[in-house]
C-alpha cells in the first residue's frame, strides 16, 4: 500500500452553502452538504484511494492558514477565471514548477489555496 504525507484536508469556512457553491464552481466538485454527523460538512475528492477533504463550520486562520494545492479540472487559466467570479481573489501569478503550474488563491473566507495544473 502506498503511504501518502497527507492523510485529510480540512477547511473551515463561515457559511457552508456559499462556500460550497464555491467550491463547486471553481472545481466542479458536485459536493453537497452532509447534515448526518455531529457538525454538517461536505466532501471532496475522498473516492478511491484518494486524498480528500471537506469543508466544515469552522473559523478561518486570520492569515489564510495552511495552503490546500487542488487539481484544476480544466485549465489553470480557466479555473483561475473561475475563481475570481465566484468571489475568490487570485494572489499571485502563474508559477511553473517540474510536476505542473499553479496560482495561489484565497476561498470566500480568506483561506489560502493553490489551483494547481500537473504537467501534462
């Protein structure tokens, strides 16, 4: 079995229905609340043997926290646009690295992310 450095995500954001629509813009999740635990949350990218996460009522780090790299599921650029008319900020440039480009963002609340495209 492979071992994986990340095990969960977790973002903690102030109003779960607009930041789920959020998210769901930007990355085409198709994530819906699930009210059936002890605090409500909504999944992404946990199928398979996949790293995921969900975002939960929580408090925001006052400086974005810990950045969350997440694929695009089309274009950088695109998913970039995406962002910003879903209300998210775009801060910093394009940057290229060996595995692939990214940007960093920030969500509805200020927390940080990286839009992050594998090289092809």
């Amino acid at each position: 079995m492979t071992k994986h450095a990340v095990a969960w995500t977790e973002i903690p954001v102030t109003d779960m229905e607009k930041s789920v629509a959020f998210y769901n813009d930007v990355f085409d999740f198709g994530m819906t609340i699930d009210n059936s635990g002890p605090n409500p949350m909504a999944m992404f990218g946990a199928t398979g043997n996949a790293i995921g996460g969900h975002l939960y009522p929580g408090k925001p780090a006052a400086d974005g926290g810990n950045t969350i790299h997440l694929y695009v599921p089309d274009g950088l650029e695109a998913t970039m646009k995406r962002c910003e008319s879903a209300g998210g900020e775009i801060v910093s440039p394009i940057i290229t690295i060996p595995p692939g480009r990214f940007a960093y963002a920030k969500d509805l609340d200020g927390n940080s992310l990286g839009i992050f495209e594998a090289a092809s």
